[in-house]
C-alpha cells in the first residue's frame, strides 16, 4: 500500500491532461482524480483502524461491517484489499498480527 501511495503522489505531481486506465474510461482530470484515490484510500485505513479499536480481530468481521452494503460476492476482494492496508498498518506499528499479516490473520490495535 505504501508503494501505491506513493505512486499516486509521483502521479499527482506529473502535468497529465488525460489518462487511459486499463479499466474505466478516459481520465481527464488526472491530478484530481489521483488526489480522490489517495482521499478514498485514507478514509479505508481509518475504517479499519476504527473496527480494529472496536474489537473486531479478523479480515472478515471488518469487511462485514465496513463492506455492509456492498454485495456479498464482493467481499473476497474487498478483504484483498484490506489486507493490503493490514500489511501497511503492521509494517507501521500501528496494528499487531500473529505472524505476518495474511487473509487469515488474527489483527489488534498496538497499544
């Protein structure tokens, strides 16, 4: 995740008029929109760093409540993702794992 971030920031500091994702349609606003995956990407880490602070110890019972509207067959991906910010916060020491973080990991707050 710390790779990603940074690669928004290298992104947000080119001068492109337009980006052609491999999914998606044209980007035509490219500084603006990178700054809204940084934004939407901060606001996940908050999530789960708020269900962890609330007791939840699993990669599924956060997906389960952050992801509660989002159709259930999505919920695989939604906890690739989560794991990604996982490894992020542990690397951080902002969140402790029995191990190295994994999809089957058992997560707490680092006190």
């Amino acid at each position: 995740m710390a790779d990603y971030m940074a690669s928004l920031d290298r992104l947000i500091e080119r001068d492109d008029r337009l980006l052609l994702p491999g999914h998606g349609g044209p980007v035509t606003a490219p500084r603006s929109f990178m700054r809204e995956l940084k934004s939407h990407r901060r606001m996940r880490v908050q999530a789960i760093l708020e269900r962890i602070r609330s007791g939840d110890r699993t990669i599924k019972e956060m997906v389960t409540a952050i992801y509660h509207d989002t159709d259930p067959r999505l919920h695989g991906a939604a906890g690739l993702s989560a794991l990604a910010h996982l490894e992020d916060l542990v690397a951080r020491g902002l969140v402790s794992t029995d191990g190295d973080p994994a999809i089957d990991g058992i997560f707490a707050p680092v006190a």
